[in-house]
C-alpha cells in the first residue's frame, strides 16, 4: 500500500510541474500582477557603430554640377561591385534576397573608391566616413555631398524562432526584441528566460544570456545587438521531450504497463 501512495505522490509533483513550466513563456512577467504603477528606466544613448572589414557600404554622391566635365558624378555612383543580400523575410515568408552595389571594406579597412582611391574607412563611424569621402571629392565635383549606408549590418537567430536565419537592419539599430519578432517570434516550444547572445568583440567572443521573463533585460548591454551577433533561443523541456526518442515512443509503453500493474494490484487488495 505504501507503495502505490509513493507512486501517486510522484504522480502529483511532475502534474504540478508541468503546471508551473508555462509561466517561463511570458515576456516580461512580475510578481505582481495587478501592479498599475508607471516605473521609469534611465536608456543610455546608444554607441555609433563604427565601420569594420568585411563591411558592404552603400555610397550615394550627390552635388549642384561637375567641375571637371571628364569625371562626372555618375562616375562615383556607378562604382562599386553587386553584391546579393539575403535577409529573412519576417514573420510570414520565407528567406530573400535583393541585388545591391557597394563597396567592400577589405581586411586592412580600405575601400577602393572611383577616381579617388584607397580610403581608410575602418574604424569610423558613418558620419566620419561621409566627411571624408566628402572632403576628398571637392577636387573633383562642387559641393559634394555623400549619403553612406552598411548594406549587410545583420543579425543570425537560430534556435527555437518560427523562422530561423540572417535578419538585417537598414537603420543600424537593432534589439534584441527586433530580431526575434522578425523570425516570427518564440513559440511554446522555446525558452524566454535563457536566450544566448555571442559576440565577436575585438578578438574574443563573448557569451551573454537574456531573461526575456523579466524587465530587467532592457537595462543588458545585450539587449541592443551588434552585427553579426548570433541570437540562440533554446528549446523548451516540452520540445525536448517532442524529440526524444525514449519519451516519445518507449515511455507511454511503460506507462501503460505500470499502470495496468497498479489496477491489477488493486484489484487483488480489494478482493482480499
């Protein structure tokens, strides 16, 4: 008898388990629910990026005329090599690609420019490399002025994610929040509470986790991604189970089996 009390015991703490895992679904979530109050976080400015090797740059030059009649503006907007950039298309499709022209920041930071040359563009932020492409072009064109952009400033979410793959921000900012959404957000099957960052810093490759659970993940150096930061989202003990091979098909066996000892067990007390 003290066997079968054991048995309906452990029964009872895995159904309360699997009762209390939901809650670790839920963004944000507090410890009190009914809590109206309004709370303020101080937001830090966020960091220029700067330009590093292996970036594609986007260069657009406009200007009021061409002083020398041979190096027209066209000139600096036809250059450039066609490069195919692929990004995933949000929640609802699937991956694509669009073909653009820019300029390849080579491993010494340098971009070949149209008549200009080699420029060192590593190192600086966007502001800084339209100053100076800019500057360098007044022996050529009157009044330039440059627009420049980073074509593949993306992000790789893998994982859990209803649409796993490259996503790209043409605004050079992106959180973390932003780049889930846009691979069509965790579902029930991935973990909110322990999302992984890992960054290339530098020469070191940093590893950070994210409790999605709380507010507090705003106030993370991580919430706001860098390019080619790669977002994990793990699986969720129901999804583990999903794949494993011995819950999935041996389990429910023995299942059945220890339930159909316990009935028989059962029934030979209650004939006594």
């Amino acid at each position: 008898m003290n066997r079968l009390l054991h048995v309906i015991a452990i029964a009872f703490v895995l159904l309360f388990a699997a009762c209390a895992a939901p809650q670790k679904t839920i963004y944000f979530a507090e410890n009190t629910p009914n809590d109206v109050s309004v709370q303020v976080q101080r937001i830090e400015r966020l960091k220029e990026i700067t330009v590093q090797p292996e970036d594609i740059l986007a260069i657009h030059v406009t200007t009021i005329s061409s002083l020398a009649e041979k190096t027209p503006v066209s000139i600096f907007n036809d250059g450039g090599t066609s490069f195919n950039i692929t990004a995933s298309a949000g929640a609802g499709g699937a991956a694509g690609g669009s073909q653009n022209t820019g300029y390849l920041v080579d491993p010494n930071g340098l971009i070949d420019f149209p008549v200009v040359g080699k420029i060192k563009v590593e190192g600086l932020n966007l502001r800084q490399v339209k100053d100076l492409i800019a500057q360098k072009l007044k022996e050529y064109v009157k009044d330039p002025v440059v627009e420049a952009v980073i074509l593949n400033y993306k992000v790789t979410v893998l994982g859990e994610v209803s649409h796993p793959g490259s996503v790209t921000a043409p605004n050079h900012k992106l959180s973390v929040i932003d780049a889930i959404a846009a691979a069509g957000d965790i579902p029930i099957t991935g973990r909110k509470d322990n999302v992984l960052i890992v960054r290339e810093n530098e020469g070191t490759r940093e590893f950070a986790r994210l409790n999605l659970n709380s507010k507090n993940v705003f106030m993370s150096p991580y919430y706001y991604l860098k390019q080619n930061d790669i977002v994990y989202i793990e699986p969720a003990r129901i999804r583990r189970q999903q794949s494993n091979e011995f819950l999935q098909f041996y389990l429910p066996t023995i299942t059945a089996l220890v339930s159909t000892v316990l009935a028989v067990y059962g029934i030979v007390q209650i004939s006594k």
